[in-house]
C-alpha cells in the first residue's frame, strides 16, 4: 500500500460504533479510511512481544508507520474485538495518538446475511464484508448452496481464502460483522452441522478456544496461522477440501 504525502486517514480496527465513524468522517470530509488491521507489509517494530497476535501487531506497527498521515484513530475497545484492542488503543494514547475508543456490543436488529452465503469467490466476500465497516458497498449475487464452510476472523494471510471454492459459508465473526452485530456470541457460534467446516483462528487470539470447541464439536478442521500459512497448513486445507 503506497500513500501521497497528500493524503489523510482515519485509521480504524474492528468494527467501531457506526455512528462514532460516520461521525468523524463527516468533520473530516476529505480523509480517507486505513484499516490498521490489515497486513500492509511495514516494518516490525518489535514494540509488542513475539507471542502477540500477528492482527494486533498490525495495528501497533501500521499506526507508527502511517503515523503523520493519521489524523485519529477510532479503536474498537469491546466485545466486538477483543482486550488486546483495548491495551493498544491505551498504548497508542501513551505515545501521543489521538484515539477515539468505541464500543459496539448490541445484539438486535441483525441486519440480513447476503455475501455470507453468495457465489461470489470467498476472498471477495470477506474482502466485501469487511470493507462495509467504513463504506458500505452492493455486489451483485446469489445465493450458493454450501460445500464447505469458513469460520473464524479475516486471516493475516488472506490468501489462504483462495484455496476455497465459491461454494463456501462464512461463519464465526465475518458473519457477525455481515450482520453488523460483531459482539453477538450466539452468531459467532453458530454454524451449518451438515458443512464441513474449516475453523480458523490467528495465533495467540482468544478466539482459539471457540474454534478449538466448534471444530471437535461438528467434526471440522482446525488451523490457526501465526503469520503466513506454512506448506503443511495450507496442504491441511486442501486435503480436507479434497477427502470432504
């Protein structure tokens, strides 16, 4: 990701309070949004411990590397995220950031699951779910009956998603962010018994533990990837794909 010197960001991760976003994006009409999330390939600047989730160092290492560009940060702080967002939204604060934290823990008015369950490839629809956090987008497609199904967050790697086919389900908290209820449990629980289902959680995320449960409990495959996914992950993948 190249930026003009021009150019001024909110940066955000997580899924924010909507309102909070829309919020600020109108007092800064001109900026553009910056996921922090997002491996945009920076330098590591080892402020976090080795062990720490690969997304959260994201934020850390992205936040200091487009640091003259950010004009705020909106940092989701809750249930929607996770603690560790919170520590960081904190630390950032330490080193002069202007943070905007949010919570965003309601668990009515789901909104309907569209690119979740469509044809579209699966890297395309976590790519589209997501984006629809800051700018909310309409694609074309229809509904896909499933043959496998994805659950977890938006992998580090996002490539991994092209070992997918089209017919592919998205659960855990991709769903819940189509949904846009990103700290409903039941929802990130939730999933088809009958599609054999790739359960996928980043190193050292809490989430582990629900991918973990969900993957023994509905017999499906369980990965989790540090940084970029190794031959023997990827090999894991495809033979599941393959032999279910």
């Amino acid at each position: 990701m190249s930026l003009s010197v021009d150019k001024k960001y909110i940066a955000f991760w997580g899924y924010p309070d909507p309102k909070i976003m829309s919020e600020v994006k109108s007092e800064y009409r001109d900026s553009e949004w910056l996921d922090l999330d997002i491996d945009y390939g920076v330098p590591d600047l080892n402020i976090l411990p080795d062990v720490s989730c690969k997304i959260i160092k994201n934020l850390v290492n992205n936040a200091f590397y487009y640091k003259d560009n950010i004009i705020k940060i909106i940092a989701a702080i809750g249930k929607e995220k996770c603690d560790s967002g919170w520590y960081v939204a904190h630390l950032l604060k330490q080193f002069g950031f202007d943070v905007i934290e949010t919570k965003y823990e309601q668990l009515v008015e789901r909104k309907p699951i569209v690119y979740s369950i469509s044809d579209l490839p699966l890297i395309d629809k976590v790519n589209l779910i997501m984006n629809s956090i800051a700018e909310p987008e309409k694609v074309e497609c229809s509904y896909v009956k499933p043959k496998f199904g994805f659950w977890g967050v938006p992998p580090n790697d996002i490539d991994i998603l092209k070992l997918f086919p089209k017919e592919t389900h998205i659960y855990g908290w991709i769903r819940c962010c189509e949904a846009g209820v990103p700290a409903d449990l039941d929802l990130e629980m939730f999933v088809d018994e009958d599609v054999p289902t790739v359960f996928y959680s980043q190193a050292f995320c809490s989430k582990g533990a629900l991918a973990k449960y969900l993957a023994n409990k509905y017999s499906g495959l369980y990965i989790d990837i540090d940084d970029y996914s190794t031959n023997s992950v990827r090999a894991k993948v495809e033979a599941f794909l393959r032999l279910r």
